[in-house]
C-alpha cells in the first residue's frame, strides 16, 4: 500500500465526486488503521474535496502517511476564500444552486473539517486555497 | 438493534434494486438530504434514509459504512448509481412512501 499520493480533483464534477476520500480510506484500511480514525479522515477527505469541486476552478489533493498520522493538503486554483472566519461558520455558504440541487451547500463542510482534524490549516487568496490538514492515528 | 433488511421490504413495500440482500442487516435508521449533515451525523451500519437520488448518497454511505439506502418517495437512483452500491455491496431499495411513512412503518409506530 502507498505512503503518499497525488490525485486531481476536476471543477463541478458532481457525479464523480468522491472518488479521492473513497480511494484514500481504502488505502487506510488496508493498513489497519483504527475505524474511528478512518471515519475521521474520511468526513474531512470528502468535504474538502467537494469544497474544491464546487467552490473552486478545480484542483489536486496530496497525502503522506506516517506510522502515526496522515496528512493531506488540497490546493486549488481560485477564486479563494473572501473571509476565511466567516467561511468556517456553520451554515455560511455560497454553492450555487447545481450544488445545492445534488445535497451540498449545507454549510457545514469547512467546521466537519476542523472538527475531524488535529491540526487545520486554511490560507486563501484569489490564485486559490490551500487547506492543510493532520489527523493522528492514536 | 439490528435489523433485517428482508424484514422489512414488505411493510415499506420496498423493491430492491441491486443483487444482494439475502442477509444484510442494519442497526438504526439515519434519515436527511443535506450530506454534509449526513457524513457529521450518520453511524455506521445506519439505514441511510433520503430522497437525494445521485451519485453522491452512493459515495457517502460507503464511505461511513451504511450498508442500505432507501429513496423514499419513488426518487430512482440511475443504473449507474446501482452499479456502484453492488460494487460498494450496498443494498439499494426504492419505495413510495415518503421518509416518515418509512420510519413509521419500520418501527410499526
Ligand atoms: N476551495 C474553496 N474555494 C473557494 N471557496 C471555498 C472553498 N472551500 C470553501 N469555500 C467557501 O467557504 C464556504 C463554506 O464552505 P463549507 O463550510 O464547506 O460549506 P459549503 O461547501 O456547504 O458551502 C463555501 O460556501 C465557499 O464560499
Ligand atoms: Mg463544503
């Protein structure tokens, strides 16, 4: 199994979304890791994926795994984050209405994320996002 | 508690779309369209409840480990969608009935 991989998250790709967390929990199970462990991973994997298939002009997700924890970082292209304070804040969101119609737009993603992390890092500017994320395995 | 899914196809008049079901079983009931709520609140082994026919329901009771999905509603998911649930190994079972009828029935309230 792989310690590390880079994947590429296409912009507004409803239908596929998914594919990277679903790929990724794979590859922690087959290392054994705990299931409450991959079910943290796989809440922030996944809304963070989303977050770059709706909100941005797309991008790619890297992950390193360690014997105690994973790291994976999302970085995308634009139009970044306005207000990062208030992008965190449950229920703020501006997914547009081909989002909402497929079940996104909750509002809810970014704080699922923090929520589920151990270390979250969140930088933003117009040439895009950058969302950094730790989640230890013990 | 768990609970069998063929107990409970005829009181939900549920039709199965995909292969397996002999024996599958589910322990409590997590019903919602919002799927960010879904992946905060939903637990494993849940019935994953919900009028929310794409792709996405599919991706996301796999990934928490939902083993059955009901579209309530006569919602019909695509062929392609049941494709993925018999690759996943999640059932899929549409009814007519909208979500509270479900639940109703389900637990004979
Ligand atoms: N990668 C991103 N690029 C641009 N904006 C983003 C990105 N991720 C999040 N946002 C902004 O932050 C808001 C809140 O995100 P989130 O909490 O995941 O809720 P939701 O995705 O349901 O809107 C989004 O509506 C969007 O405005
Ligand atoms: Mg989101």
């Amino acid at each position: 199994m792989e310690n590390s991989g880079k994947f590429t998250i296409e912009a507004m790709d409803l239908e596929n979304a998914g594919s990277v967390s679903s790929n990724i929990k794979k590859t922690l199970i087959g290392k054994n890791i705990p299931k409450h462990i991959i079910k943290r991973v796989s809440i922030a994997v996944y809304e963070a994926e989303i977050n770059v298939v709706i909100h941005s002009y797309g991008g790619t997700c890297s992950y390193f795994i360690d014997d105690d924890k994973i790291r994976v970082v999302f970085e995308d292209t634009g139009p970044g984050i306005e207000d990062i304070e208030q992008a965190i804040q449950p229920g703020f969101s501006t997914a547009n209405t081909q989002a909402i119609y497929y079940g996104f737009g909750a509002g809810m993603g970014l704080m699922n994320i923090k929520n589920a992390s151990d270390i979250f890092n969140l930088t933003s500017s117009p040439k895009g996002t950058i969302l950094d994320i730790t989640i230890n395995f013990n | 508690m768990y609970m069998q899914v063929l107990d409970i196809l005829d009181k939900i008049k549920g039709e199965v779309l995909t292969k397996k079901v002999t024996n599958a079983t589910f322990d409590g009931v997590y019903a919602g369209d919002l799927l960010s709520h879904v992946m905060a609140h939903a637990k494993e082994n849940n019935l994953f409840l919900t009028i929310m026919a794409n792709m996405n329901a599919i991706a996301v009771a796999s990934l928490l480990d939902m083993p059955v999905i009901v579209f309530a509603e006569d919602t019909k998911p695509s062929s392609e969608m049941i494709s993925k649930a018999d690759d996943e190994k999640i059932v899929i079972i549409s009814t007519k009935y909208n979500v509270v009828d479900v639940i109703r029935k389900i637990y004979e309230l």
